[in-house]
C-alpha cells in the first residue's frame, strides 16, 4: 500500500474562519489571545499542565506541571476553545499543537481533568443521548469498517503481533510476556472459556484477518464459519487459510452479523461489538438465538465504558466512525430479551493498556516505514489515537469485557475455572435439560 492516500483521517488543513486569523512573523499573542487560552485549560478542566503560546510565552502555568502544550499559531489557538475534544486530536494531527514532555502522561492528565467535567455537561449529555440511540445501518457499517480497518493489511502487519495478527487485547497472566505469546494467551483463554470440543462448530462475527478462527480450527479441532465486511481481511484471511491448508475448515464469509444462517455450538465475537450501534444490540440477540443450538454458549469480548458515553469525538470522527463502547448493564439488552443466562464476566482492562504500550512500541520502531506509506499527518494522527487509548484504559474509564452466556436452563457448565486456567477438560455440573 505505499502512497496510499492519507484521506480516511478527514482532518482538512484548514477548517473555519478562525484558521484565517494568521499569526504574522513575530507578532507575539494580544490580551485576547491570553485570555482565550486560559479559557481553553479551564474548559478541559485545568490540568497540570503548562500552555505556550506561538512566541514562546506561557500563559497557563501551574505549579508543577507533569508536560506542557504549545500552541504554534493564532488560527490553532481559536479553533481550541469551541470543540476542544475534536481539536486537540486534528491539530496534533497537524503540528499545530505539540506536547512538551511524555505524550501520554499529558494524555493521561487530560483525561483525568475532563472527566469530571464531561459528568456534568449539559451538551454533551445530549450528544450521548443521540449517539446512544444509533443503529448503524448496513451501508453505514461498512463504510465505518472500511475508514478504519481498510487502510492496508500491510499497514497492520507493521505494528500487530506476527503470528495471529491479532488487532483486540491481549492476554498476560505473566508480566515477561512477548506480545505474541500474550495473543496466544487470549485466544486460548477465550476457548477455554467456552470449552470447545473437537468436532464441534463455531460461528465467528467479525474476525479480523482470521488468525482467531485459524486457531481454533488447528488447535481446538472445530470447524469455523467467520464473518466479516471488512474485503481487505477477508481476502487477507482467504489466502491465510488456504497457505495453512485449513480452508476445507474453516469459511471466511465477506458479509454482515445480521446475514448470519445456520446452526452452531457456539458463537463468538471479539472485538466487533464496538462497532454495531446500541440500537442494534437486540437484533444481534436474535440473530444469536436463531444460530445457537440447544446446549450452544458463546462469548462476546468488548471495549466498555463504566457509564454510558460516546468515544471521544476525535477518535469518533477521524479513526472509528460509528463506534461505541457498552456498558455491561447495555450488553444486557443482547442477552436478556432472547433468553440467554450470562455465567461470567471478566474485565481485562490493564491487560489491554500492556497490549497497546505494546503496540505503540512496535509502531514507533516503524513509524518511517508508516511515514512512507502515509505521511507526517497521519503518522501523528495514529500515534495520538495509540497513546490516547492507552490513557483511557490506565485512568479507569474504558473497560474490556469478555461476558460468557448460554441458554437459559443449559446445566452442563463447568463446576469452576479451572479449565480456563489449566489444560484438559472442563468438568460439568449436569446435562442439558
């Protein structure tokens, strides 16, 4: 994909009337520019951070700061106060803004400040009602899902894990873990979970380039039918499993969750939940319960909030469209109105702020190579989005959850955990009603 248009971040170069108020060569900042930044540190919620205007003033300085912001032009500056939570994102993008000190230190002081701020704000409790209430429609999920994970599979390659090419959190019950052995860890904790059985059937909605399902088929001797409507992974997938001669077992099917047929022992989702819309959440119920058999389970892993709240509108606009974050009392509305029991739920927070420390390394090791593809901008841009994910799961207010169910009344479930933690088969409690 070298020289692939940068175009999907949708950040313009120059976007009101504000970005016309140039800065002229060594005019320094006027009373209200002073003024505008100060109002700017107080609306995300006066963080320890110091703020440095265009000719090298500092205007906003506490006692203490942990980093700074700079502010290189006049245009930058009026664009902040408005629609802080979109403009610091683009104009990081584009150099406009930088960070003096540890990036994500200053992102993570951020983030604490506003979240105070954002419990309180009557406009943004209205935009969460409106974003709430979405159900993205097909052609809509697929031009989200094509934004973000289109961009080329050799792009994603650069920075994931090499084996699975796994783009969800990983998994550490040791520390020393490489990120490839921490994928690994996931994928088999999550089947595990769900006690796959050689022989038996799983039905996979959004798999990503396949490396899940590819483990699953060799590892746990079932056979697998994986949706997707990203064409890039699908083809990437195809051609996986056909290299590994595992196509006569497992079926990579270019299509939505709602399209799903046939009946399955299980049913498994990693990583697409974000990307159906709350409004959607019964419909993916029933289409759970029309492809799960009797005795069927299933898993659902997830981003998720504590409370309901959209994404950040950067991240919203410019890296995932349509995405949204659950809390687990929302996941409910999946479960409850078609009849399933939820019997676990974990949440693997921490173990996906390690993946993306992980990540954000490897990117950095190539961000060249990704220069080269792209340019300066979204080189940026990414880098914004790596460590901005990284502070939303260290300060607490974005989870990930793995949330285990079955039919209500099934009775042959484990007795405990110990399959998920130890090698061999799960006892059971009873047979199925």
């Amino acid at each position: 994909m070298a020289g692939h248009s940068p175009e999907p971040l949708g950040i313009p170069e120059r976007e009101d009337s504000a970005d016309r108020r140039k800065t002229p060569a060594g005019a320094g900042p006027h009373a209200l520019d002073r003024w505008l930044a100060n109002k700017f540190m107080e609306a995300i919620g006066s963080p320890p951070l110091s703020l440095t205007l265009w000719d090298g003033e500092r205007v906003y300085s506490p006692r203490d700061p942990v980093a700074g912001l700079c502010v290189h032009d006049r245009g930058a500056l009026w664009r902040l106060v408005p629609h802080p939570d979109l403009a610091i994102g683009d104009l990081y993008s584009l150099g406009r803004i930088t960070v003096e000190g540890d990036l994500l230190t200053a992102l993570e002081t951020v983030y604490r400040s506003m979240s105070e701020l954002d419990r309180h704000n009557r406009m943004l409790r209205t935009v969460q009602r409106v974003i709430l209430s979405t159900a993205p429609s097909l052609s809509r999920a697929r031009a989200n899902i094509h934004h973000h994970y289109d961009l080329g599979n050799d792009f994603y390659e650069l920075w994931l894990d090499r084996d699975a090419l796994q783009y969800t959190c990983a998994y550490y019950p040791a520390s020393e873990m490489t990120l490839e052995q921490a994928q690994r860890a996931k994928m088999d904790h999550v089947c595990r979970k769900v006690w796959l059985q050689p022989g038996e059937s799983v039905v996979e909605a959004g798999c990503g380039w396949g490396g899940f399902a590819l483990h699953m088929a060799r590892h746990y001797g079932v056979t697998v039918r994986a949706f997707n409507i990203s064409r890039e992974q699908i083809v990437y997938a195809r051609a996986w499993a056909a290299r590994e001669g595992l196509s006569d077992r497992v079926e990579f099917v270019e299509d939505d969750f709602r399209n799903i047929t046939g009946r399955y022992d299980a049913f498994l989702s990693i990583g697409m939940l974000e990307h159906v819309g709350r409004g959607n959440y019964s419909h993916l119920g029933r289409v759970i319960d029309r492809c799960l058999k009797p005795d069927g389970r299933g898993l659902i892993h997830s981003i998720g909030r504590d409370r309901p709240w959209p994404l950040n509108a950067w991240i919203r606009k410019r890296i995932f469209p349509g995405a949204y974050p659950p809390t687990l009392r929302e996941m409910t509305q999946i479960f409850e109105p078609s009849g399933f029991s939820v019997l676990d739920a974990e949440n693997l927070r921490l173990h996906y702020a390690a993946t993306l420390r992980e990540w954000l390394d490897r990117y950095e090791q190539r961000v060249d190579t990704v220069r080269g593809m792209f340019d300066e901008r979204f080189v940026r841009a990414w880098r914004l989005y790596l460590a901005g994910s990284i502070a939303g799961f260290t300060r607490g207010s974005l989870q990930l959850f793995q949330v285990l169910f079955a039919r209500s009344g099934v009775n042959a479930i484990p007795r405990s955990r110990a399959h998920v933690y130890e090698d061999g088969e799960a006892e059971v409690l009873g047979e199925s009603a």
